[in-house]
C-alpha cells in the first residue's frame, strides 16, 4: 500500500513536471524525446542521435539525458574512444541509478502514465542494449565498465573500480579516484559545545579551578580546520587576591572571565568513527577582578591577556552517518596576567583547559557523495 501511494504521488508530479515547458526552447514531450532517441539509435542515425542529445540536454534541463546512449552507440558501432568519457560522468551516474529505481518502482506498483512510461521504457532500453554488449567486450576496459554500469550491475560495477587493480589504467577508475578525493575532502561546517574546567597553574593557582562553558564555530577543509571559540569561566575565587586601582591595593574574590579568539586544527589520523585532531588558538583571554560598587573610583578592574593555547582534541562520531560526535580536548594556556598591570596579587603562570566536547558537523553532501559512489572507510 506504501509503495503503491509513493507511485501514484510519483505519477502525478511526473506528468505535471512534463507537461509544463520550464524552458522557452523545450518543445517536445518527454515521450517524443526518448522515443526519438531510441529510433535514431536503432537505425543507425548518427548524426541524429547526437544532435537530438546534444540540443535536447541544452532546451529541457527538466528532462535528464546524459552521455549513456551515445557511449553504448559508440561500442556498438566500435566507435569508442575512451576520451568520450566526459569529467562529469559520476555526476550524470546518480541521477541514472535513480531513473533506474523509479523504472523498477513504476513496474513493481503497474501504474501507467504517459512520461513516466516512455522514461521507463528508455531506461529499460539502455540496460537491454548495455547487457547485450557487455560479453562482447574485454575485460578490464572502459568499454566493459560502461556497459556493466547500464546494465543496472551498479554494485559490480563501483566493486571493479574501488577493490580491482587489473582497471586501473581505464579513465572511468582515474575519474571515480578523483571523485572520491574531491567528497572525502569536502569542507564542511561544523557547530560544537564546550563544558570543562579551566585550572590556573603558578602563582595563578590562587584564582582557583573554575567551570568553563562555550561554543564554538568553524569549518573543516579536508585534515585542516579553522573556527571562531568563545567560553566563559565563573564562580568566584577560593580565597582573596589583591588588584590595583588608582594606587591602592584592593583585596577581592571577584572572579567572572571569558575568551574568544581564532582557533586552528588539523586532523593527525582517523580510524573508523575516531579522530585525533592537534589543534592551537590565539585568543583575548580576560576577568573581572572588581566591579564598580566596590571600586573607590567607581571603575571595574579587569585582567586581560594574550592567550596562545596548543592542545589536542579527540572526536568519537557516536551517530552512524558520522554528523554528531562527542570528545575531549586538553590546552595549554600561555597566558601572561602580570602584563595588564592590574594584578595586585603574583598572578603569573599558564593554564590549563580540560574540555569535554559535543558537536554537529554538516557532512550531508559529502557523505551521500561517498555512499552514492560505493566508497566505504
């Protein structure tokens, strides 16, 4: 009952897509088209069969024609050069594995409708003529690839590219390599939490362990990522420090501080869903020490310093299409609080940040680029 309501509702945007001309030049049907192109083939018409593909793919971008029918032409008639395989071949692969599943969808559910039919039948052509001519070629060829691709053999055919070094030297397995570069590499955003501690080491020891809470937010291009963090520490110190103001030395507690600065990483190594990134930022780290209400110059103090902070962090992708991951990140702050001059109190030494990490990376496209082309970690 599924599959039937999911064809009908199929059916309909189908016809409604053709019967609408979407470009002004489109003027033949999608039936008219795909039958025209299956006559030209049949007879042999070159010329014909190029040009119709050639101005139908230029007038009618709401109809999908790619290079197939050109390049089972050019095996049949042993024309085939594997330099007629055009650099977008994976991306016209997609969309054919997807024609071929509505073809099956429309078959299985025997709902009739005049486009979606004719789409049928074309799509049924291309993979009769594709497993007509698949024994005929050799092995190990661009033209047995082709022919094993519309054949509707999808998995044998990314299995020859992927796991079988006897293709290596054909075009289709120097064109799925760079494919298979380009997605595995594709940037992505990525927007994460931060909880943690941040514990002051020295004489800076005295302001005390304090809880760390922020965000962050970046992008990550292939092994390097660049973002933006910001975080907030709180709570008041344990015990009183001293801080001048207008050449007094002021006792207090005070403590509420935040940092936010430009942060850099790069991935060490992956295995599975685990990641160990080396990451180091440069940030405008800072506290209030004193508020105004207990200034005699009714001026808050706040110490303020460059942060320079190499660390690492871990990432465990916890949900199956790898976009939300948990972690641990641990930094060394090199801080400097005696610079601002407003440190009553010996406050020098570095901190440390230990950090646990929630995050959402956006990796639809890169993922289902990947899943679409078989290409398994």
């Amino acid at each position: 009952m599924v599959r039937t309501g999911y064809g009908i509702v199929l059916t309909i945007v189908f016809c409604i897509v053709s019967s609408v001309r979407t470009e002004a030049g489109c003027t033949d049907s999608p039936a008219e088209m795909y039958s025209a192109l299956i006559r030209y083939f049949t007879n042999a018409n070159t010329d014909s069969l190029r040009s119709a593909v050639n101005r139908w793919r230029a007038e009618c971008s709401n109809i999908h024609i790619d290079d197939g029918i050109l390049l089972l032409y050019a095996i049949r008639t042993e024309g085939f050069s594997s330099s007629m395989i055009g650099t977008m071949f994976f991306t016209h692969a997609f969309e054919i594995e997807r024609q071929y599943a509505r073809t099956e969808l429309y078959t299985d559910i025997d709902v009739k409708a005049p486009g979606l039919e004719a789409a049928g039948q074309y799509n049924e052509f291309l993979r009769k003529t594709a497993s007509a001519l698949l024994p005929k070629c050799s092995r190990n060829t661009d033209e047995y690839l082709i022919c094993l691709f519309y054949s509707g053999d999808f998995k044998g055919f990314y299995s020859l590219l992927r796991d079988n070094p006897d293709y290596s030297g054909c075009r289709l397995t120097s064109l799925y390599d760079y494919y298979v570069r380009y997605y595995r590499h594709l940037g992505r955003p990525e927007i994460g939490l931060i909880a943690g501690a941040w514990i002051p080491l020295g004489h800076a020891s005295r302001l005390g362990i304090h809880p760390n809470l922020g965000y962050s937010m970046g992008w990550q291009q292939g092994p390097v990522s660049a973002g933006i963090t910001m975080a907030f520490k709180f709570l008041d110190a344990p015990d009183d420090y001293y801080v001048k103001q207008a050449g007094l030395f002021l006792p207090t507690h005070e403590f509420f501080g935040g940092q936010i600065g430009l942060d850099i990483g790069y991935e060490l190594f992956r295995i599975r869903r685990h990641e160990l990134h080396v990451v180091t930022g440069i940030n405008f780290d800072g506290f209030d020490a004193l508020d105004m209400d207990r200034s005699p110059i009714e001026k808050a103090v706040s110490i303020n310093t460059l942060n320079i902070n190499p660390g690492f962090e871990y990432r465990f992708f916890h949900s199956k299409n790898e976009k939300t991951y948990i972690g641990l990140r641990i930094r060394y702050n090199i801080v400097d609080y005696m610079k601002s001059g407003q440190a009553g109190s010996n406050l020098s030494g570095n901190t440390v940040s230990t950090e646990f990490v929630t995050g959402y990376a956006f990796r639809d496209v890169k993922n289902e680029s990947l899943k679409n082309l078989r290409y398994y970690k």
